[in-house]
C-alpha cells in the first residue's frame, strides 16, 4: 500500500520519516509528484488517482522504449572504427565482401551485421628457408629438410635463404589464400630447388649467386600472383651457398686451388700485357727503320741513276775530258786514304816515296815533346833538349827511296 491511499502510513518518502531502511518506491514517487501537480492545478483526489495509475502504466512503456533506444543508439556507436596509417580495412556482411576502406574514421553496420579485418599494407614480413633465426640473430645450424638440394650436376649444397615481402592487395590477401605465409614458404621451396637443381654447384657457390637470386624472385612472384594472393616479394636474399659439413673441408681446398689458379691466370695476363707492348713497339720500331733504310737506298740509288745518266750525257759530249776528269777523281778518292805518296819522275825510271804516315807521326812526337820540354825547361838537362832536336833533324833529313819503275807497270798506267 502506498503512502497516499486511504490506510496507509502517509510517510512522504521525501520527508524522510519513517524508519524505513530500504530505498524509495519508483511508483510511489512519481504519484506523489503527480498528486502535488494535482493539487497545485486544482485537481480533486478521485481524479489524481486515476491519473497517477494511468501515467504510471504509461511511464513504464516510456521507459522501455528510452532503454531500447539508448540500447540501439549504443549498437550504432559501436560501428565506428578507426584505420592507423599504413593498413587497409576489409569490410563484409555476413562474410561476403562489401570494400576497402583507408585510414581514417570510418563506420559500419555493427556486429553480426558487418565485420572489418585490419590489414598492414606497409608492413615488411619475413619467412626463413633453410634455417630459423631468434632476436635478430641467426642461429649456425641449418635445418636439413629445407637447405639440403641436389644440383645439376648431382651434388648437394646448403642454401638458406630469406624472404621479404608485403601486402599488395587486402582483399585478396584475406580471401583467395587461406593461410598466405605457409604457402609463400612452399612456393619459394619449390623456387629454389626447381632453380639450383638446373645450375651447376660451382655456379650456385661462386658467381651466380646473383643470377640465382633474381631467378628465384621472378619464380615465386610469378606463381604468387596466379594465385591472386595479394603477395608482393620485395627481397630475396641468398644468406648463404655451401656444400654439406661432411665434405666442406675438401670443398675449401678446391676452391683454394681454384683460386690460385686464378691468381697464376691474373700474374700471366700482366706479364702479357707488360712484355707484349714492348715487343710490339721494338717491332714496330724495327719496321719503321726498315722502311727507312729502304726509302734511303732507294733515293740512293736515283740519285746515282740520275748522276750517270748526266755523266752519261756529258762523255757523249767530250768523252776524252770526262774520261780523264773521272780518273782524277777516283785517283783522288783512293789516293786520300792513304799516306804514302809515290812521285814519278819524267826525266828518270825511278818512282820517288814518300813515308808521309811516318813523318806524321814524327811530327807529333816531336810537337808533344816541345810542348812538354817547354813546361819543364828548367828541370830537365841540356842533353834531352838536344837528343829531341837531333831526332827531328834526322826525321827530317829522311832520304827519299827510289823505286825503280818496270815496264809492266808504266804500261798498266798507259792503258789507264
């Protein structure tokens, strides 16, 4: 019974009477603040309490709405979403795709409605084939069942390599693969193996690491994209090439012995290009000294063959004059080596010689000793001055020998 109706205890709950400890009736207060407003407007009680039963079945319909509504108004604000920088919003209703969304503030219908999955579009990932790293650091041993692979030329190698990738494409990243990084790690197993298994293992441990490594990218993207994955492989790394632990050792001795094979082909090359130069110019160098001495014979030869053909013309000329004139003048080309001199007399069979060679020589002696008696005149004693002076006399007054002429030779000179 409330606190207005006939009988009751008219405790005002506002006036706090009463010993009541529990808290105040809903109902009660809204008649009561009725029957007030009642009262205040004239109202008489038989009305009040009609109306106060009426606003009060009223009143708890208008509640319910008020929570559904608040309720409602919730569930909307709960569609609202954020996007960070860097990812994609993939939106669905009731698991089939609708759009993607940027970064920013977005909204949709909320959950079980419409669903959002966020995707790091910029986010660089990593999987590992042929060994497994922890905190950044690789760790030395290599796992067998991924690096282990026969080459062409049936041997195995130990090749670890890394993959980096992003996402290119959210929507099909969360689709079309179920799950994107297990099958972009069998991918680029199958990659590798398919492309060292068609190289050589010098190939694959020395100069086509490089080549290997592009095919490898080419391969794996290639297979990525006709699976729509919305993968796209940024990097391939080829950490590291080697054979087997069993046969390593034997594997660095050959490869020392390549390289000093190397190392020998390298030294040879430069003593080639040291040497070869200079016999080429020495080659050369006599070639052109060859050409030389040709031209000057060759000009030799013309100007002789021009000088005889004056000559020529000449002794048509005058033969007994150009006759003579040529023999003075080979007389004279012979006869200027030479330092003796034979004189023939006309009035006489004898020929006069004359040992000028000798008398040269004399004259030298005798100028080096003047010039040195000269310097020491007062050191060296009388009679060496005169003994000099007795030598050049006797040089001097050298007869002359007569040889006698014979017959034959007066008649080789007629005939010349």
């Amino acid at each position: 019974m409330s606190w207005n109706e006939p009988g009751g205890d008219k405790k005002d709950p506002w006036s706090g009477r009463g010993d009541q400890k529990g808290p105040p009736d809903l109902d009660e207060a809204i008649r009561s603040l009725q029957e007030k407003l009642g009262k205040f407007f004239g109202g008489d009680n038989g009305d009040n309490e009609r109306s106060s039963r009426n606003f009060s079945s009223g009143n708890s319909k208008r509640n319910t709405g008020f929570i559904v509504g608040g309720a409602f108004v919730l569930w909307g604000l709960s569609g609202f979403y954020i996007v960070d920088e860097g990812n994609h919003g993939v939106e669905t209703r009731f698991g089939q795709y609708i759009g993607t969304t940027q970064s920013g503030l977005n909204w949709h219908l909320p959950t079980p409605i419409e669903r959002v999955d966020i995707v790091n579009v910029k986010q660089q990932r990593f999987i590992e084939v042929g060994y497994r790293s922890s905190g950044g650091e690789q760790i030395t041993g290599s796992v067998p069942k991924e690096a282990l692979m026969l080459t062409k030329d049936e041997n195995y190698v130990d090749v670890r390599l890394a993959i980096q990738y992003q996402v290119k494409d959210a929507k099909q990243f969360i689709f079309n693969v179920v799950n994107p990084a297990l099958t972009l790690k069998q991918v680029t197993e199958s990659a590798l193996r398919g492309v060292v298994g068609s190289s050589a293992m010098d190939f694959v441990l020395t100069q086509g690491r490089s080549e290997i490594v592009t095919l490898i990218k080419k391969e794996i993207q290639d297979v990525m994209d006709s699976y729509n994955s919305g993968i796209q492989v940024t990097s391939v790394n080829l950490q590291d090439a080697q054979p087997p632990e069993q046969v390593q050792n034997s594997f660095e001795d050959a490869i020392k012995a390549r390289e000093d094979e190397q190392r020998l082909i390298n030294e040879a090359e430069a003593y080639s290009n040291d040497v070869v130069p200079k016999a080429r110019g020495a080659a050369a160098r006599k070639i052109q000294e060859a050409e030389g001495y040709k031209e000057q014979v060759i000009a030799q030869a013309q100007g002789e063959t021009s000088r005889f053909s004056q000559l020529l013309a000449q002794y048509t000329r005058a033969p007994d004059v150009t006759r003579k004139r040529l023999y003075i003048e080979s007389m004279e080309s012979v006869m200027s080596e030479t330092n003796k001199v034979l004189v023939d007399t006309k009035s006489g069979n004898n020929l006069l010689y004359l040992p000028l060679d000798k008398i040269g020589q004399h004259q030298v002696i005798s100028q080096a000793s003047g010039s040195s008696s000269s310097a020491g005149a007062s050191d060296q004693p009388q009679s060496q001055t005169s003994s000099q002076s007795q030598v050049q006399q006797t040089v001097v007054q050298e007869p002359v020998v007569e040889r006698p002429i014979t017959t034959r030779s007066r008649d080789a000179r007629g005939r010349q």
